[in-house]
C-alpha cells in the first residue's frame, strides 16, 4: 500500500503501517548516526537529558554532504542501519517512534519494534541526488563538531520510504517473495 504520511509519526499511526507498505514522508526528521548515537548514550549515562526531544520523531541514519551553491541541502543518502542497532532500545525508550536507514537489521531491532510500537523505513541507498531534492530545509541542531554527523533537523516533502519493519515485528527482508507465474 502508498501513502502520504505526514511527521510526526504516532505510535498510534505506525501501528497501521505494514512491512513493505510505501510512505511519501513529510515533515521534521532528525539525522543521527554512529557518534552522535554514542554522545547520547553518556550523557545520558552521566544522568543528563539528551539534546533533542525523540518524543514520536524518526531518526534519519545520514551524514549529508555539505550543499552545493543554490542547493539547501547536500548529496545524501540513508547509511547502513545495522550501525545503529546497539542504540535502537536507548532511542525507543527516548520516545522516537521511526528510524530510517539501509539494510538488514539485527533480529533483535524486529522484537524492539513490536516491543516499543516503533517501526523500521528502508530508504533507497544510491539515490542522493534524488533524496536531497527532497529536503526543503536543514538545521544543525546538535553537536556541531561532529561536522556531517552533527544531528540536523530536515524537512521532508515527500521523502519516499519503504516499511522495513513493521510494529507486529514483520520484517520485509523475512517474507517469502512470490514466485513469478507465466
């Protein structure tokens, strides 16, 4: 199934989503990757909050390349989720209800999505000149010495996405494909 989502994202309407369903997302999505995953994981070991509110938001696996004149954003492109794998319970339990990104995940991040009620999106790797017409704006919002790692805010228009992981725990990669009849 196609359709238009517009963020945030509820837990209330990813239960509604179906691994391999499309979504045109539009709305606020913040990148963070590896070393900002790991900034929030000790400050919040040190008992301090995170430098962003996850409450429903999706979290966008990418480190864009800095913006060509006359372009808001940079090539980009979703980066191999499975990085982040370690840090997706920390991020549910944070609030964030989406995570987007390339690529299998571990076993376990299918069991955490139906745990939390959050879902997985695949994003289509190769694509980034496509993907950054899509962002219509961007904001350093954390961490600005990580440079293309720093957690920006993103306005999508119509970012296309494909559930990877569903909130029942279904995962796309997992289902049986069918065979082609003549």
């Amino acid at each position: 199934m196609e359709m238009e989502i517009t963020l945030p994202l509820t837990k209330e309407k990813a239960k509604t989503l179906k691994a391999g369903d499309i979504l045109y997302l539009t709305g606020y999505v913040y990148t963070c990757r590896d070393a900002a995953h790991k900034l929030i994981e000790e400050a919040l070991a040190k008992g301090e909050k995170s430098p962003i509110d996850w409450q429903d938001q999706t979290v966008y696996y990418a480190g864009p390349c800095p913006a060509r004149p006359g372009m808001v954003f940079g090539s980009n492109g979703p980066t191999t989720a499975s990085r982040m794998d370690p840090f997706v319970e920390m991020m549910f339990q944070q609030g964030m209800v989406a995570m987007l990104g390339k690529g299998d995940r571990a076993d376990y991040v299918a069991d955490l999505c139906k745990k939390y009620g959050g879902v997985s999106l695949l994003g289509v790797g190769g694509a980034s000149a496509v993907n950054a017409a899509r962002v219509k704006s961007v904001e350093i919002v954390a961490y600005p010495e990580l440079g293309t790692e720093s957690i920006k805010k993103l306005h999508f228009d119509r970012y296309r996405v494909i559930v990877g992981t569903d909130t029942e725990g279904n995962v796309l990669q997992k289902q049986e494909v069918p065979k082609y009849r003549r």
